[in-house]
C-alpha cells in the first residue's frame, strides 16, 4: 500500500533559483566604491551647491541689490572675520564652548530619554499619564523653558543643561516609543517562547527592533538639544558661561556687526552638519545595512 506522507520533490531548477536568491539576500557588499564614483556622487554636488550660494551672495553685494550694504556684509568680510577670530585664538573656544555643552547636555538627554521611553512604551498606566505630556513638551518651543531656568538656576551652567534636557527628553523618549509600538507582535512572541523576558527580551528583542524610530528621535533630539542650547546662550549672558556660538550672536547684533552675525550663523550651521555627518549618518547607514535596506548606489 503507497505511503501518503511522501514529501513532493520539487524541480531542481526551482530550489536553485530559491537558494541563489537567498543567498543574494544574505550577501554582504564588501567591495570598495571606486573614488571616482565616491567624488562624482558624494563630494561634487555639496560643494557645486556651497560654490553656487557664495556666487550669489557675492553677486547681491556687488550689485547693491540690497538697499542698505551695511545690512549684507561680502563673503570676504565674513572671511575676514573668521581670519581674525582664528588669529585671536578664540575661534576654536567660541565653537567648542557650545559643543561641549551641546554634547553633554544631549548624553544626559540620551540617559533620560531612553528608559523614560521604553517605561511609556511598555507600561499602559505610565503612557496614559505621561504620554500626552510628553507630545505636548516636545512641541513646545524650547526658548520658553529659558527664562524659568535662569530664575529658578541663575546665570550658570545648569541652567543651560536644564534647558536642553527639556528640549531633548521628549523627542528621544517619543521617538523610542514610536520604534517599540512598530515592533511586530510575533518577535516578542518568539522571544518569549526562547525565554527572553524583563530585561533580557527588552535588551535583545524590543530594542534592537525598535532601533530605526529610537534613531530618529535621537536625531531629533540632538536638534532640539542644539537649538535649546542656542536660544539660551543668545538670552542668557554672563562672564562666568563663556562665549559660546549663541553668545557670539548676540554680540554681533548689540556691536550690530553683520560680518559677526554672519560668522555666528555659519559655524552653528558648520556644526549641526558635522555632527549629522560624522555621528548619525554613519549609524543610520549601518541600522539600515544591518536589515538589508541600505541600497548602494
């Protein structure tokens, strides 16, 4: 009598194809982008773009296009500034001043956020108390937390960290919320089942999963970190804070110093793009590579 429990044999061709694209999919790209495409794709376009806004920006003071030339110094009065903050030897303690409160203040951020998130995400009660809160600080602008710190701090440092922590708390905390609530239930269940529960699941099965939004609510929280940081050096003044890039702002508006004001800009604009092109942008390319959906062009 003919067993009915024999398995159907698929055709050859068909397992092939299956493990060849497996195989594609499981496949790491380890070979090098030529410079040359590197160059062309990567390093033309940001500095034809840069190359293009300084041509205008010269073309607008050179044809006295605005009414007032004191109110649009050249690139060349900007350079000029530049050059005697460097030979002053301030230059550099005016950009890391507020780097390293910024940077401070948002690992601070970074050690709040996290398990404030995680306890919104996963605690029902805790999220239907602070949940709303937490949407409601984080659209709040972060120069109205200002000059309650000042009153309640004084002109210091803790000040300034209290602002940013107030900023940033809330994007990172609702963005890790965000990444837990996409977790798919069957990767909890499955955690489950190999015994990853408390902290161990929380640690190997919701963090990793939620990695991508909690990525972006640090992104976003470093925003908001940078511009709480800002508005408060440009509010708040004293000696014993330093001049950082918010306070060299508003030094050039009461000298009214456009070149300054200018100067001010550029570096904080410098070193919001630096820190997303050397901290973030690297993690979300490996995030996105370690899940396959990192394309490489």
């Amino acid at each position: 009598m003919a067993s009915t429990d024999t398995p159907v044999v698929k055709d050859g061709n068909d397992l092939a194809g299956l493990e060849a694209g497996l195989d594609a999919l499981e496949t790491v790209q380890t070979s090098r982008t030529p410079f040359r495409t590197t160059f062309t794709q990567k390093i033309v376009p940001p500095v034809t773009a840069v190359v293009l806004v300084l041509l205008v920006w010269q073309a607008l003071v050179s044809f006295n296009i605005v009414d007032d030339p004191s109110k649009l110094p050249s690139p060349g009065d900007v350079w000029g500034e530049v050059e005697e903050a460097w030979l002053q030897g301030t230059l550099l303690d005016y950009i890391w001043t507020s780097v390293s409160r910024g940077l401070l203040g948002f690992l601070m951020a970074l050690a709040i956020g996290t398990p404030l998130g995680l306890l919104v995400a996963r605690v029902r009660f805790v999220r239907a108390a602070i949940g709303p809160i937490l949407s409601g600080l984080q659209s709040l602008p972060s120069v109205a937390w200002v000059p309650p710190a000042v009153i309640w701090l004084g002109l210091n440092n803790s000040m300034m960290y209290a602002v940013i922590l107030l900023g940033a708390v809330p994007s990172i905390a609702n963005g890790l919320v965000s990444g837990v609530d996409q977790v798919p239930p069957l990767f909890l269940r499955a955690g489950r089942t190999m015994g990853a529960t408390g902290l161990r699941g929380t640690w190997h099965i919701v963090m990793p999963a939620a990695l991508p939004g909690y990525l972006a609510g640090l992104k976003q929280g470093w925003a908001f970190s940078w511009r709480s940081l800002m508005a408060a050096e440009i509010i708040a003044s004293s000696p014993e804070l330093g001049v950082g890039l918010g306070q060299l702002l508003e030094n050039g508006r009461n000298t009214s110093s456009m070149s300054m004001v200018f100067l001010a800009i550029l570096l904080i604009l410098v070193v919001g793009i630096a820190i997303d092109l050397l901290i973030f942008s690297p993690l979300e390319r490996r995030v996105l590579r370690s899940r396959g959906l990192l394309v490489k062009s």
